[in-house]
C-alpha cells in the first residue's frame, strides 16, 4: 500500500469521539451561537481555525470515505501546528529576535534577551561580561555606531542539551556604515539558550572575528 494511502487509512479509522477529543472545542454548539468576541473568549485566540475544523468535521463524517479521512487528517494536523513548537524552535526564536534587535538598534530589547546571570564576550572583547548593566553599556556602544547596522545568521546548527537549553553555532554577517561605505564583519558566534520560568533567555553568548584565511 502506498504510504499516503496507508495513512490515510490509520487516520480514517479515528473514531469521532477521538476526533472532538483532538479538538478543544468539544461538541461545540452552531458557529451563530457563539460568535466573534465571545468565541475567542471562551475557546481562545485559535478558536475560528478550529470552529470551522470542528464544525466541518461533523459534517464530512457523515458522508464517509475520503472526505471523511480528509476531515479527519486537517484537524489532526492543525492541533499539531498549534501545539508548543520545542527547544530548538524556541530557542532559535530568540536568535531571530537577537538580529531583529541588533538590527533595529533598539539597544533595550537586546538586553532583555539576557537572563541577569548571563556571560558573555563580544566581538574582540577582552573581558567576560558578567552583569546586566556591561551587556546594556556593550550594546549601547555597539549599536549606535556605524549605524544602520545589520545582523544576520548564515548558518547554525543547534543542539538540544535538554528540554531547557539549546546551544546554537554558526557563522554571521554583521554590517554597517561608515563614511557612506558599508563595512562587513563576518563572525564564528555561539549561543547558549535556557528556560527560565517561562522564559528562553541567553546565558552566554561569544562571537569572534572569521579568519581571513
């Protein structure tokens, strides 16, 4: 049997209990009862994806067959891209968050990226910074020089230490501006990321120059 088709089968053979079950919204009234507002209120801000699948499903398990295990598979994929995406995606959102940050120049929304026991060394750096404050000063330095600035990463890889920390390698471009020119700094960094609370915060962070050879 086909693999799409074999899955289609394991899918189909979901009962509708097991379905409503994978739905936050069980056995929901009819969509004009609860409308707008009132709906995001009671079943949260995902509620009319998740009205439509639910009350689409109890529509097409009725008709059987493909339609059926069609149903079945939308709303059985939607409640995975809605659940929590994992270590490593998480973590790797705050790297995005760290070169939008960078990039913007907004000095203050780098630094809260920084959990307070935070280590880090910066490009060229002769000290290991090691309270909030040194962070802060870096990066009010490093940013509002040569501005506008750009920070992207190349390429990482990242490996999920545990279900709290993640460290993330790779290359980087870092730009600027300077007498009109554009200057570029590529660079070898390393994040560490943790959970703290309910928080993905860096706890040490080392970038250094890329060898010219």
């Amino acid at each position: 049997m086909h693999r799409r088709q074999k899955r289609a089968a394991q899918v189909g053979s979901a009962s509708k209990a097991e379905v409503h079950a994978a739905c936050p919204m069980s056995a929901p009234p009819p969509k004009a009862d609860i409308a707008g507002a009132n709906r995001h209120a009671r079943f949260g801000p995902n509620s009319d994806v998740l009205w439509d699948l639910c009350t689409g499903y109890g529509v097409l398990f009725s008709k059987g067959g493909l339609m059926r295990n069609f149903a079945v598979a939308i709303i059985l994929a939607a409640s995975v891209s809605l659940a929590h995406a994992g270590p490593k995606e998480d973590a790797g959102q705050v790297v995005a968050n760290w070169g939008k940050a960078f990039t913007d120049g907004d000095v203050d929304a780098i630094a809260k990226l920084y959990a307070p026991d935070a280590l880090m060394i910066g490009t060229l750096g002769k000290e290991v910074l090691t309270k909030p404050d040194q962070i802060h000063k870096y990066f009010d330095i490093a940013l509002n020089r040569d501005k506008p600035r750009t920070a992207k990463l190349d390429s990482s890889e990242a490996l999920v230490v545990d279900e709290n920390t993640v460290i993330i390698a790779g290359f980087d471009t870092v730009t600027g501006t300077r007498d009109g020119q554009q200057i570029v700094a590529k660079g070898r960094v390393t994040f560490v990321i943790a959970k703290r609370g309910s928080n993905w915060l860096i706890v040490h962070l080392h970038r250094s120059p890329l060898p010219q050879t």
